[in-house]
C-alpha cells in the first residue's frame, strides 16, 4: 500500500520572530486500489437493497457527470425502521465485500440515509421523503428541451 502525504510548503517567514514553516502535513492520503471494483459494489448493493425488500430500486450513472461517484442507487423503504434495517443489512454486505471507508450518514432518524461506498452512493429514504427531495429528477440524464423566448 502506498501512502502520499499532501503537504503545504510556505518559504516565507511568518513574523519577525524569523519563524519558518517548511512542511506541514495538512491531509493523508492513502491510494489503495485493492478493493473491490465498482461493478462489485454496484452488483452487491443491488442485492442486498433486493434482500431487504426494498421498494422502487432506481440506479443512475453520473460518470461524468459529477466527481463524486459513479454510480448513485436510490430505494425506498415501507417506513423508518425498514430504512433503518435496510441500512444495516447494506452496510453488512458492503463489509463483507471489503469495501473500506464506508460512510454512512442518517441514521438516527432513518428517514434519508445515504450509503457512501466511494464509487457508488446508496440513498435510502421514506416514500415521503423521496418524493419531496425527487433525485431522479436532479440527476436525470435527459437534457430538458430548451424554453422558447418570450414573445414582448
């Protein structure tokens, strides 16, 4: 495994105390590709969001359209306890893949909770909740037909 440092460098003095700062780790960052590709996650999710009877499974490529992720899955769960069961059992599964640095955020209410694998986002939500914040249509790929101009 290989591990880069990413460090700010500043070659001026500070004060006139003659303070300098030559190297100050701001962030690590480890590259390390041995995990499994995104097709796998993309493949396990799916499967555990089917395993946990989740509702209305709707997968979006973004490559190239954000920086984010790959992929984005969206699922629908009966109420707040089947999300929050759904979450569990996809982070689980998302565990015994090897997916490292998996984040996961909502919890507590389950009412969203997003799912972040790296390459591939999971949002789970409430009917209520998904239609109100509606991300398919966010991140739909059809470009919208340009508006005519306004006749004066």
């Amino acid at each position: 495994m290989e591990v880069t440092l990413l460090t700010n460098t500043i070659d001026d003095t500070l004060s006139s105390r003659d303070i300098a700062v030559t190297a100050r780790p701001i962030l690590p960052f480890i590259a390390d590709d041995s995990g499994p590709d995104t097709e796998a996650i993309l493949a396990a999710i799916l499967e555990s969001l089917d395993d946990s009877k989740a509702e209305e499974i709707v997968t979006i490529d973004i490559v190239g359209r954000s920086s984010l992720a790959d992929a984005m899955v969206i699922a629908s769960g009966r109420s707040n306890r089947h999300v929050g069961a759904i979450a569990d059992h996809l982070e689980r599964k998302l565990h015994d893949l090897g997916v490292r640095n998996l984040r996961i955020e909502g919890l507590p209410h389950c009412d969203w909770v997003l799912v972040d694998a790296g390459d591939v986002m999971a949002h789970l939500f409430r009917p209520e909740v998904r239609g109100f914040y509606n991300l398919e249509k966010m991140w739909q790929s059809e470009v919208p037909a340009p508006r005519p101009p306004k006749k004066a």
